[in-house]
C-alpha cells in the first residue's frame, strides 16, 4: 500500500519553542521542531512541512492568518491526504472553528494540535500530541478514504470535533474539552475511532475555500448588575453586525424592560442577536422561562449549544459571506460543521 503522506503547518505557539542558553524560551525553525522528535522520521508516513514567518504566538492570530491556513491547504490539497496544525493552545478553538467553516466540502483530515510545554523541554506533551496527529490525518479505512473528514483539535489522548472545543486548562496536560459533544477517537495503546460521531461530507463536491470573514461583532456577557449605559455602548458600536449574548442557564437574562427595549432596537437597526449559555455544557431552551421568552420577543436568535468558539467563528464567517439577516439567522440555526445541537 502506497504510504500515506501528511503535511504540517506550523503557525507557532509553544510547541515549536525551545530554551535558549540563558534558559529563556524562543521560537525554533521548522527543522528544529522537527528534530526535537526523531521518532517523527521512523513513521511509516511522508511528512513535509511549511511554516509560518516569522511563526506567531497564538494570541495574535488574526483573521489573515486563518486564510493562510486554509490557502495552504488549498494550494496542497490534492499532493496530501492529511494537514496537521501546529498551533498556540490559546486560541486553537477559535482557529480550528473558524477553519472549519471556510473549508467546504472537506474530505480530509485537518488536525489542530499543541502543547502546553515547549517540544524541548523534559515532561512535554509535545511528541505525544504530534505523533498521534499525524497519525490519525494518515489514517485510511479499508476503502482508501481518509477515517477522519473534518476540522479537529487533537490534545493529551482525546481528538474532538475542532468547532466544539474549548480550552479548559491553562496548566494541565488534558487542555481541551467538547462539553456538548462526543469525542472522535481516543489515543491508547491503539487509537479507537468512534465513526458513528464523524461529520460526513455528504455533498462529495470539490473542496471549496471561503476566504472573506467579517469582524465586526461583539461578545456580550451578562452580570447580575449589568448596567444600562455598558450595554448601550456595545449595541451602539460604530459598524456593528452581529453581538453574542452569554446569558445564563439555559438562555436566561435580567428581567429589565430597558435591556429587551434595546435589544429590540438593535434587531431592527439589522443587528444579528445571538444568544449562547455562559455554562461550558448544555443548550439554550429560549422560551422555557419567561426571561428568555422576553429575548425570543426582542427578535435573539438561539445559539443552542455553541460554544462561544465557534458562535464568533460562525458569525465571522455568515456575515462575510451573507448581506441578508433572515439568511443569516436561518445558517445560525443550522449545522453547518457539526458545530451546533438543534433542539
């Protein structure tokens, strides 16, 4: 059987840093990451690399960075039948959700991975992460197909659907969770898949790459207290298109006439309302306590289970590629990626 061949895209983030003589942490070239783990070059897979420079800390990625990313998928697509991502943990969720937008009709693997310490440092998660990485984008079933067909995010032991991660932990080894979402394989003495909970590339068109994303959104959180003046600035926002609302529970909010009377005003003046839970697991139910009932009425849309990840990469996307709101709100309440539990 012909090998399989994998490409790594390496933006940055710590696991393609190293000590410095002074002990001090720098990034290190791509041929440095690569030969920090050997064990990458007795791996019964062909594995090229293109890197990001300079590489980038994660907590500035930017919107062109993601359309890098999915250009050199693009640009590679046909020559490989995997990409893994070497990628920051900060915001690995947001990139591997957003990615999984602008990447229609994807038929290969595309596996976000990190670590929370250096790829030279002793104790890293560094090797693991990568090897099983390129592992799992190289894995084919008994047809030939690629097992895995979508965006993930593989850390510690666990692969998960990239759109429905969120980093849980700044310190320990097991960063990553999917709170509302079964996980896609587990990493053990052998990798178990679970294919009953893969994404399916149903439409078996050719790749198709979304490169224009819009920005001009804005996250708002509730607080007991949340004054009037804080929530008028952010729906008055010069070019603002879109606002999550983080409410609570199950999509609760206070119950102030002026905050549903503004609300309302921003849904007429075209704002698209968004409204996701504050909870890291379970689904906005709008309409089963009267304070979300009140957010239904001022024209919120539900975010069901979205986490807030993929609620902005969503938007971003939508609003780049949609003029019109009620089309807008009808793809918000729609899997696209497997990004969202429709009640």
């Amino acid at each position: 059987m012909k090998k399989a061949s994998v490409l790594l895209i390496i933006t940055g983030g710590t696991i393609s840093m190293g000590r410095k003589a002074n002990n001090s942490l720098a990034p290190l070239s791509c041929n440095q990451v690569l030969a920090s783990i050997p064990e990458i070059q007795d791996m019964n897979v062909n594995i090229s690399s293109v890197a990001f420079s300079p590489l980038i800390d994660s907590s500035d990625i930017s919107l062109d960075n993601w359309v890098s990313i999915c250009e050199i998928i693009e640009q590679h697509y046909d020559s490989y039948d995997g990409f893994v991502v070497l990628h920051g943990t900060d915001t690995m969720s947001f990139s591997a959700s957003v990615v999984s937008f602008m990447l229609e009709n994807l038929a290969k693997p595309v596996i976000f991975t990190g670590s929370q310490l250096p790829v030279g440092v002793h104790r890293s998660d560094a090797k693991e992460n990568l090897i099983t990485s390129i592992e799992i984008a190289a894995s084919k079933n008994e047809k030939g197909s690629s097992v895995v067909q979508e965006v993930c995010v593989f850390f510690e032991d666990q692969l998960m659907r990239g759109n429905r991660t969120t980093k849980r932990n700044a310190e320990e080894f097991d960063a990553f969770a999917s709170f509302n979402y079964h996980n896609l394989a587990k990493s053990g003495v052998h990798i178990k898949f679970y294919p009953e909970y893969f994404w399916e590339n149903r439409s078996k068109k050719a790749l198709k790459v979304h490169k224009t994303l819009d920005n001009n959104i804005a996250i708002l959180r509730l607080f007991p207290g949340i004054n009037q003046h804080t929530v008028e600035a952010v729906l008055r926002t010069v070019g603002l298109k879109a606002v999550i609302l983080e409410t609570y529970g199950t999509g609760n909010a206070p119950s102030c006439k002026w905050l549903y009377r503004l609300l309302a005003e921003a849904n007429k003046a075209g704002i698209v309302l968004l409204n996701i839970t504050q909870c890291r697991a379970g689904s906005v139910e709008m309409g089963r306590y009267a304070t979300s009932l009140n957010l239904k009425k001022a024209g919120v849309v539900s975010g069901y289970d979205m986490t807030v990840e993929a609620a902005v990469a969503k938007l971003m996307f939508l609003l780049g590629r949609y003029n019109d709101n009620e089309k807008i709100k009808k793809e918000l309440n729609t899997s696209l990626r497997g990004e969202v539990t429709i009640i």
